[in-house]
C-alpha cells in the first residue's frame, strides 16, 4: 500500500525590522515602516485577506492607521513584506510600546509582534533672537529677528508683532514676513 503526506498550512511570521523615529512630539504625525517576514508555508494573498494590525487589536494609542493591507498583491513563504503607514502619537508625553502584528482575516493573530518603544515628548517653545529697532519714525520702524531652533514645535511663520500700550501679543498688529526656520529677516512696522 502506499503512503500520502498532508501538508498542513501554518502561517507565521517574524519580524525583520521597525522603521520609525525614537521620538516623536505629542499629536504629529509620522511615516513608519514594519518588515515582516513570512516564515510559515502559506502565500499571504490579498483575498483572504491577511494584514498587519495594530497589536493589542483595539488600541488607540497610536491614532491613524489600524490596519494595513499588504504591500503587494501575494508575500510568498520566505518573503519579506514591507509595510508602510503613517501613525499620530499620543496626546500625553511618555514612552509608548509600538506594536504590530499579523492577521489572517476570520482565521488567527500569527507571528511575532513586533514592537518598538517611542518615547513622546512635549512641544517646547522655539528660539527667537530679536534685532533692535531702526528706521524709527512717528508711525513706521523696522525690525526682525532669527528663529535659531524650532524647539521641537512645528514654527510656520514669524515676524514681529506691536502695539501702542505695551506687552504685545499675536492678536495685536504683526508682521508674517519672516522664515520659519532657516535664517534672519527683517519687518516694517506701521501703524505706530
């Protein structure tokens, strides 16, 4: 008599490697890539689906994308399939387990989940040098200034901003004429 063998497919996956910043500041949004490999004996198609998730499932710690659907139409055993997504950190500075993992759709969790702690940090305020004031006249004068670090803020704009009381704020008369980061520049003042 003869004999058959049955191959049972297995999925399985482990991972290769988590592209993403170390640091991140609260609420921004950041480009990350997880590299997965499959190690089991099945070809992950996009039918079945297979996909990688946000791992514990129902986390929300990392905003943005949950799930993500794979790189290519098929990852053959042996394969590496790069997944690349963008996430929004926390609101709340600290440091967070980055984790993700493979899911056979309606069938199991499989593989490694492969993690990484990003650390949160809280925006602070940039640096600003001011130049004096020149070209004073009744109602005109010019300054500016240098942002010389963001601070790890997003600065979109700067100038200078005035009034005819004293302790100016932006809801006062201001200038946007200055670079957000990148060099000095200079502001006319009107209206004095």
């Amino acid at each position: 008599s003869g004999s058959s063998c049955v191959t049972i497919p297995v999925d399985n996956a482990s991972c290769v490697s988590i592209t993403s910043p170390d640091t991140v500041v609260t609420g921004t949004s950041f480009s990350s890539t997880v590299t997965v490999k499959n190690t089991g004996n099945t070809t992950w198609d996009q039918v079945a689906p297979y996909g990688l998730l946000v791992s514990p499932w129902g986390q929300s710690t990392w905003g943005g994308t949950v799930w993500n659907g794979l790189p290519s139409s098929t990852i053959a055993p042996n394969a590496n399939a790069p997944f690349t997504f963008t996430s929004v950190a926390p609101s709340t500075p600290g440091t967070y387990a980055f984790s993700w993992q493979m899911l056979h759709d309606g069938v199991a969790w499989f593989g490694a989940v492969c993690t990484k702690n990003i650390t949160v940090i809280a925006p602070s305020l940039p640096t600003v040098t001011t130049n004096s004031v020149t070209n004073i006249s009744q109602t005109t004068a010019t300054s500016g200034g240098n942002v010389t670090s963001n601070g790890n803020a997003t600065v979109t704009v700067s100038g200078i901003a005035w009034n005819k009381t004293g302790n100016p704020t932006t809801g006062d008369s201001k200038t946007t004429d200055g670079w957000a980061i990148g060099g000095p520049w200079s502001s006319n003042m009107t209206g004095l």
